[in-house]
C-alpha cells in the first residue's frame, strides 16, 4: 500500500483527435532532466477540492490552449509512480517521491490551429498525434509501467 501523502495528486490526459492518434508533447525542460528524446501526455497537479475531470480539462487548456474536448472515459484505479531521487529533491524539494494519477481519455474535438503550446507558463514545445502503441516509446523510464497501463486500459477506444 502506497503512503498517499508521499504522491503528488496529478491528473493525466490521454487526447486523441479524429484520425485515433493521441497527443504527446515534449516538454521544455527534457534537456535539462536528461532525456531530451522523452515525450509525455499532458499532465498536472490538482487544486484542493477540485474535481478530477475539472482538474482534466483546466490542465489540457493552460498546457496546450485546447477547449473543444469531450471526456470519453476515467480510469477507475489511480496509478502512481516514483520520480529519481535527484528530480524529486529538485521539482518539489522533496515533499513529494513521486506523482498519484487519474488518467482520463478525452476526444479533441477542434482542429489542430486550435493548439497552442505558447501559454503563460509554458510547459511543452513541440507536440505530435501518433499511434497509442507507440506513445509507450516515447516516455522517460520512470513513467513507463504508468503509462503501459494508460494504454492497455484506454486501448479498446482504439479498435
């Protein structure tokens, strides 16, 4: 059992647009945390007493500027995972080891000159739509079992 006041409360963000493919993004600081080649969902901590799909969607638009969305499904369990130590002592001066998340699958239903990676604090500075299989290859390590089971679960959306 995981010591909840370990995690960091977290939402994720599984956006796929009309052709099936979803969105993953590179975030600004990939260099600087040494995996200049790792991609992500969109992702983002929660408010005290906001709600999860609130949480979801406020943190798809001041990451990407994207509002025209519909929320599809919600994982029921939430999955957790440890950041390196060095990263954690960094991000959240050690208040945190790691992030707890509520993944959602949402369908984008704009176009992508709606997109727009240039908000207040930027977080993401390129993005791409690719096949759900192959997001599991773009991630840094320590997100990889998470996001293994992001996929698996969300994958019947996909036939």
């Amino acid at each position: 059992m995981k010591n909840d006041s370990l995690y960091r409360p977290c939402v994720g963000i599984v956006l796929f647009n009309h052709s099936k493919k979803v969105f993953m993004a590179q975030r600004l600081d990939s260099y600087q945390l040494g995996w200049p080649d790792s991609w992500q969902f969109p992702q983002g901590g929660i408010d005290d007493g906001e709600d999860l799909a609130v949480a979801a969607l406020r943190e798809l638009k001041e990451e990407t500027g994207i509002t025209a969305v519909e929320i599809i499904a919600e994982m029921p369990q939430w999955l957790y995972y440890d950041l390196p130590v060095n990263l954690a002592e960094k991000i959240w001066q050690g208040r945190y080891k790691g992030q707890k998340q509520k993944w959602f699958l949402i369908k984008f239903l704009g176009n992508d000159s709606q997109i727009d990676l240039a908000q207040t604090n930027p977080e993401f500075h390129a993005y791409e739509w690719v096949d759900i299989d192959d997001s599991i290859n773009r991630v840094v390590p320590f997100k990889l079992d998470v996001y293994k089971e992001v996929v698996s679960y969300f994958q019947k959306w996909f036939k």
